[in-house]
C-alpha cells in the first residue's frame, strides 16, 4: 500500500505525475477539516516524523496543503519539528535571512527562469532535503518545477550511451565567475564577497577551497572559480540504486559567465547539452502554488528550478542535512 496515516488524508493537484508507481508529488491534507490549524500540524508531524522522512525518500517530493501555515515563523516550526540540521546555502542566488531557518528562495528577478538544478550540487556538502513555502503565491507563472533526476539519466543513456559513460569516467570541470560587489540585477550576478561571507580575498580562497574549489582572480576584481573534477552521475544510498543526474552541465554549458567541459578538457557535444535540456523539460513536473503550501523536496532524487513570474510571489527556504 502506497499510503497509510491517520493524521492526513492524500489529496490530489493539478500536475502530479505518477513516476515509477509514486505520486509525485504526493499530496498530505488535513485528516479532518478541524485539523488544519498549525498546532494540529505540528502534533501530527511529531507523531509521524520518521514516517514522513521515508515519504519523502519514496515520493521525493511531499507537498502539505490546507494547513493553516501563514508565516515564516510557522515554516521554521515545522522545520524545526524534524530535527534536521540546517546547511548553511552556499552558490549564486541572492538570498535573505528571514526568521532562525528561514530564507528567501531567491531574490533575483521574476522575470528569470532560474534552471533545475540539484541544490549546491557541485558543493562538497549538499543538502538533503529542501523545503519550500508559500507565503504570497504568483498570479500567473512562478511555478517550482522539479524533475525526477534518474528519470533524465536513463533516457540520456538511451539515446547517449557512449557519452554519457565516458563523461562520467573522466568527470567534469565547471567555471564560474563572479563579479567583486553584489548586483542583484541578474541573480548570476551575485558578487563573492556576499557568496563567500567575507570581502578579504584570502578569507575567501580559505573558504574557496573547503568547499573544494580553486579561484582564479580577474583583473576586474572579479574571481573564477573552478570546480571540478566532479561527476555527471551519482547513486545515494536508499534510492533504490537509481543513478541521478547529478550535475549541472545543462545550466552551465556555454553561458557568459560559466562553463563545463570534461575534466580532461575536452568538449562535451552541443547536440548531448540541447536534447538533455530537452528531455529535462519533458520529464519536469509542475503544479500551482497556493498560499500556505509546503513542499518537501529529496534533493538528491529531484532537480528542481523556478518559471518566471508575474509579482507579487514569496516562496521562502530552508535547507537541511
Ligand atoms: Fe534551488
């Protein structure tokens, strides 16, 4: 049996797909309309906690709705329900802290579509999980589209054998530059003293490195970073041996400010980037925001991005270990 908790009943949106005989994502509701108030939430949660972890290994993707979830406050309690450890965002969206757990998604324009990607994927330690809520929901657009990661690395081996394994055997290399002071008019123009924490240049190389980077300086001030090698795929544990597509050759391929190669330096094909980029989308899966969702996401089963929006939209984030 797929499903089974007295504290919520399954409901249904709009979007859901059924991957592999789950729901995604699954949809918890309230188990009796009197119990959507967050104290209700809160209890039931508790009372299911490690139930509710494997749901969101067996679904990837769990999205409460219904519940009376208003504030960040009420978000950081239901995080702070788990006991998961917070990870602390490291990377290129420009990010506010709102409240203890709590941070903007991404302020960078709306009118961007920010690419799937896994979170922090090319950082040592990434979070496994990220949770979303939504405060203000878009009028039109702004969805949170996610895709079925391993999904994207069978149908790659499908048409890219070849390729793909020998990608994966010599790994990859990744640039990345950034400007020296913050500029939030294009969420990649986040500059490193804000994605380091610090504006001295050897604090960040310090910090550049841990994180298993190596920086170039630019004469501009700006930085480099490179990254690598680091692989096209990855197996977790507890996921069913399924190979992700865990890296971000797509959304870095050939663009102004960054790059992916392979680690030996060679090319990866053009027509191997368009129809991976291609076959993302078809495999994506989306539904509408509504005001007081929370969605529960295995981040390293899902990649997962942002459509552009009209305003207002607030979706706020916390990451955890
Ligand atoms: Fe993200």
């Amino acid at each position: 049996m797929e499903f089974y908790c007295k504290d919520f009943k399954v409901g249904k949106c709009q979007g859901q797909k059924l991957v592999d005989g789950h729901t995604m994502p699954l949809v918890l509701q309230p188990s009796e309309p009197h119990n959507g108030d967050l104290d209700s939430l809160l209890g039931a949660l508790k009372r299911n906690k490690d139930w509710f972890d494997e749901l969101i290994i067996k679904n990837s993707a769990v999205l409460l709705r219904g519940f009376d979830v208003k504030k960040a406050e009420d978000f950081n309690d239901i995080i702070e329900t788990f006991g998961w450890d917070d990870i602390r965002y490291v990377g290129p969206a420009p990010r506010t802290h709102i409240y203890k757990r709590v941070w903007t998604a991404n302020e960078g324009p709306l009118s961007e579509f920010i690419y799937y990607h896994h979170e922090m994927v090319l950082i040592k330690e990434f979070p496994k999980k990220v949770v979303l809520f939504c405060e203000i929901p878009p009028p039109e657009g702004g969805e949170t589209p996610f895709v079925p990661s391993f999904k994207v690395t069978e149908r790659m081996l499908e048409e890219f054998p070849q390729e793909v394994e020998d990608i994966d055997t010599k790994g990859l290399k990744y640039t990345f530059s950034a400007p020296s002071n913050n500029n939030t008019s294009s969420m990649r123009g986040r500059g490193w003293e804000d994605a380091f924490g610090t504006s001295d240049p050897a604090e960040a190389e310090r910090r550049a490195k841990a994180l298993g980077m190596d920086m170039e300086w630019l004469p501009n001030g700006g930085v480099k970073t490179i990254l690598g090698p680091r692989p096209l795929t990855r197996v977790f544990e507890g996921r069913k041996g399924r190979r992700m597509w865990f890296n971000t050759v797509v959304g870095m391929h050939g663009k102004e400010v960054s790059s992916a190669m392979m680690a030996d330096g060679s090319e990866i094909p053009e027509k191997f980037v368009k129809r991976c980029e291609q076959i993302i989308e078809e495999e994506s899966i989306q539904f509408k925001w509504e005001a007081g969702d929370v969605l529960f996401l295995d981040n390293y089963a899902l990649l997962h991005g942002r459509r552009p929006s009209l305003p207002p939209r607030k979706v706020l984030v916390a990451t955890c270990k």
